[in-house]
C-alpha cells in the first residue's frame, strides 16, 4: 500500500466517524432561503410599522397598537413556520443525497443542544412581550438565537459557532441602541444567515 492509498483510507476513515459524531445534513442553501425569509418578513414589518406615507422619520402607526401587534405576529410566525420547514425539507433531501439518515445520534444531539436555549428564549420572550416591552424582543431573539448556534456548532458544522457568536454580539447592540432592533434583527436573521448559507454551500456542497 502506498502513501496516497493510506491517505485515501484515512480520509475514508474520518468521513465515517464526522457522520456518525456530527449532523452534516444541514443544507447551505436552506440558510440562503431562511436568511430571505427573514429580510421579506422585516421589510413587511418595517412597512406595517412605518407605513408609506411617513416622512421624516416619523410613523404612520406605533408598535403598541393592537392591530399593529397582531399584524407583526402574524408575520414573525409565518417566516418561522416556513423558515422551519424549508430547513427540514433541506435537511431530509441532502441526508438521502449523502446517504445519512436525518434521525441519528448526531441530530438528537444537535436538537437537544438547541432545545434549552430556544424554549428559554422562547418564554423569555413571551414574558417580555407580555408586558409590553417590546423594545426587548429583537435583542432577546438574536442572542438566545445566538447562544443555541454555539451549542449546536459542536454537533454540525464549526460555521454555526460564528454565526452564533456574530448573533450574540448583535443582540447587544441592539439592547445597546433601543429603536434600531428591527435593523439588527433584518441583519442578524436575514444577512448573516444568507452569508453563512453560502459560505457551507460552497465549502461542503
């Protein structure tokens, strides 16, 4: 057996053991696709806020009207349903391409690393929108959002670790500049998401 034989086999060999350990099933794509969704679902919020006629800077509605609330619900939990189910469908479509299944040790791990973050965020966010401080969600989400990346990056792919950690920061600033978490939220859900989208597509597809 030759040198480039024994490469071969030790690159066969580290294939095997990266798909048992780790969930390399996420879609690039589907993080281009999510980060869309979420920059549409802004751009819809930004209108529903601002409205078409508003000059200067000033609104046409504000954010503690019950309608506006509604209207703003309805959007975020569409661009979550769709976003959720563009990344399983992805998920399901490359695992059958790569010939690994989507419900394995590695993806409980993965969902189980991200489930304590998220639900926390989650009801952290429910309590903070219940009592009115609306002002609180974007930074909330970003850096839950955030914090479960970080944890799920030791099961999937290393990107997600910086995605995270770019969530997190962005999160602050947002808490740090009170007004512009729509613009934080756009960029941290939509931009960053369509970056790292391709950065994996390129890189692993």
């Amino acid at each position: 057996m030759n040198q480039q034989d024994i490469i071969k086999e030790i690159g066969q060999i580290r294939s095997i053991m990266e798909k048992s350990s780790k969930f390399i099933s996420i879609s690039g794509l589907s993080g281009v696709l999510i980060g869309t969704y979420a920059l549409i679902g802004a751009a819809l919020a930004y209108l529903t806020v601002y409205g078409f006629k508003s000059q200067f800077g000033y609104r046409d509605y504000f954010v503690t009207d019950e309608i506006v609330i509604v209207k703003l619900l309805v959007i975020a939990l569409t661009v979550l349903f769709v976003s959720i189910v563009t990344g399983v469908l992805m998920a399901r479509r490359k695992a059958k391409r790569i010939n690994q299944s989507i419900w394995n040790a590695a993806s409980r791990s993965l969902l189980f690393a991200v489930a304590v973050p998220l639900m926390t965020g989650g009801i952290f966010s429910l309590m903070v929108f219940a009592r009115g401080y609306y002002g609180l969600l974007a930074s909330s989400l970003l850096i839950f959002y955030g914090l479960a990346l970080a944890a799920a990056s030791n099961f999937t792919f290393k990107e997600v670790k910086w995605l995270g950690i770019f969530e997190i920061i962005l999160g602050l600033l947002a808490l740090a500049c009170p007004g512009y978490g729509l613009w934080f939220w756009a960029f941290g859900f939509g931009v960053l998401h369509i970056i790292y989208g391709l950065i994996v597509y390129k890189k692993y597809e």
